[in-house]
C-alpha cells in the first residue's frame, strides 16, 4: 500500500484512504489530488492529467488501471480527465 499525494494538504482527520484502506488493499497505490477554487474544471484537469503522467512514468505503474473517486466538482474534474484522455487517445 503506498499513499501518493499529487496535491500538498495536511489532515487532522482520520482518512479511510490512508487509515483502512492498507488493511484491506495492500497492495493499493492511492493518490490524492487537490485543486484551488478558482480554476477552470479543463484546466483543474488538464493538471491532473500532468501529474498523473509523470507520477506513472515515473513507477512502475503505467499497466496499473485507475479508479477514480469523487464528488461534486471533482466529478466534473474526472470527467473531463476522462474526455480529455480519450479524445488524445483516439485522436478526435
């Protein structure tokens, strides 16, 4: 279980992320990731796009799938990742 920050935060809370989630997915690799108000959701995701590039070039984790968790505005966040990505992908 490795807990990745792509955002610097600090928590005073108990995080099931951090805290449980290790019991139950040893092997889990969780990332957090972290916007300031203000920011457009392209360029929020557009940013999370470029951290998670260079987190997963930069271990061996670029085989490994993604699970996304979020809400309100970070749903919009991933979604956009996710239409962002494909479109790259497939070239539309």
């Amino acid at each position: 279980y490795t807990l990745h920050t792509l955002f610097p935060y600090t928590t005073l809370f108990r995080s099931w992320l951090r805290d449980i989630l290790p019991d139950d997915v040893p092997e889990a690799n969780v990332f957090t990731y972290g916007y300031r108000d203000g920011n457009s959701v392209d360029s929020i995701a557009r940013d999370l796009i470029r951290s998670l590039e260079n987190k997963r070039l930069s271990r061996p984790l670029y085989e490994t799938p993604i699970v996304f968790l979020a809400h309100g505005t970070g749903g919009l966040v991933v979604k956009q990742v996710c239409w962002f990505s494909h479109s790259s992908i497939c070239g539309s």
